[in-house]
C-alpha cells in the first residue's frame, strides 16, 4: 500500500519536474484542483498538500478564491537541498537528534501499526546479531537503519524534508559510532525500551527514551549537550 505522505512526496516531484519543463511559467496560475488532480491521478486533499509543499519550497503560492500562483518556475529546475551535516561537528548532530528524534518517536508511538512495530523489532534483532557475532560494522548499520526507519514513519511531508537532514547527519556520525564498538550493548538497550514505549503506545515514554538515548550518546562520545532548561524557575 502507499502511503499518503508517498503519494504526496511523489506528486511533488511531477509538479517540480512540470515547473522546469517549463510546462507553467513564472505569473502562470495551475490548472484548477479538479483537473490538476484528475490529471495526476490523485484525490484533492493529497495535491492540497502538495501544494502546500511546494509553497514551502517559494515555488507557488495558494491564492484563496482564485487558484494557486507560479512564483519562481525557474527555481524548480534547481534540486532542493537544506543539507549542511557535511560542515556540522557531532556536537551540531547530537543537538539536531535531540531537538527532533524524541518528537519523532511521539509522533510514531501514535501512528505506528503492527507492521511497522514489526519492521522495527526486526532492526533490533539485526543489532542483537551484530552484538552477538561481535560484528562493529553491521551493528552501525542496524542502528543507522532503525533511526531512519523512525523517520521514515513520520507522515508530515514538509516535515519528512526536514528530517533528511538528521538521517543525514546520523551517517556523519557513523565514523564515530565505528569507534566505539563496545557501546554497542547499550545502544541496543536503549534503543529496544524506545520501540518497547512505541509498541505501548506510550508516546511520552518513547519521547523521554529516546531524549536519554541521545543524552547517553553526548556522554559516550565526551560531549556535553546544551540544552535548555526545561523546567525554569520562576
């Protein structure tokens, strides 16, 4: 089955790709939601969305009444990218995984069904056989893959854009993740109670798991975190 946030993501692609064709020009307004979407073969509230998408992007905008407005056609011919991991230190990393992966996990632990609870555990279990076979490499990529299978549940297709760059930022730290194969243990732990509070449905355990996770992994790598105070006095 594909899901909505696939379709959405695909149709995205189509109307980028109709823009640098030059199929509408910059002033241009899109066909109306009816055709386009006939066109596209998709339902209303999923080009909605794509629209919205798109207006993220400074490619359109959405003119109530009227229809929705090409803004900058030529743009669209440019591949977008928000990808700056590549000059972030680990300190930069730990704090982008921090500020979304525990809202990630509470947004899945609410979302999530059988299967993908199921995909989940099977990415556990691929890390308990690297830890088992004493195996460095495919323990980083059992758990690189369980926190982009995370990202993958998430269902915003604005907000899928934004966490490309944690996954990102995720295999920077891959190098570093090599070099401390004896956590492995703990990550594994760690880890397993976030999708056990996900298979509970308990989207504010998932949430404080995988923010202790990330605090856990400051500290193994000697990095302190900064992170706003929570609970400021009065």
């Amino acid at each position: 089955m594909i899901s909505s946030s696939t379709v959405v993501n695909s149709v995205v692609e189509k109307l980028r790709q109709a823009l640098a064709r030059g199929q509408w020009r910059s002033g241009d307004m899109l066909p109306g939601q009816r055709e386009l979407a006939e066109q596209l073969g998709i339902s209303r509230p999923s080009l909605r969305e794509a629209v919205t998408v798109l207006e993220t992007l400074g490619l359109v905008r959405a003119l109530p009444g009227k229809g929705v407005l090409v803004l900058d056609a030529d743009a669209a011919m440019q591949e977008p990218s928000i990808d700056t991991s590549a000059s972030a230190s680990l300190a930069d990393v730990l704090e982008l995984r921090y500020t979304l992966e525990p809202f990630i996990v509470g947004l899945v632990a609410q979302s999530a069904n059988s299967h993908d609870i199921g995909q989940l555990r099977l990415t556990l279990m691929d890390m308990r056989e690297a830890l088992e076979a004493d195996d460095s490499e495919a323990g980083v990529r059992a758990y690189i893959a369980l926190h982009e299978a995370l990202f993958a549940l998430t269902t915003n297709p604005i907000f899928q854009s934004v966490v490309q760059q944690t996954s990102n930022a995720l295999k920077q730290s891959a190098d570093m993740l090599r070099n401390s194969p004896e956590h492995l243990a703990a990550r594994l732990k760690e880890n397993d109670a976030v999708v056990r509070a996900i298979r509970e449905r308990n989207s504010a355990e998932a949430s404080a798991q995988m923010r202790q996770h990330i605090l856990a992994e400051g500290q193994r790598m000697g990095i302190q975190l900064n992170i706003p105070d929570e609970h400021p006095r009065p």
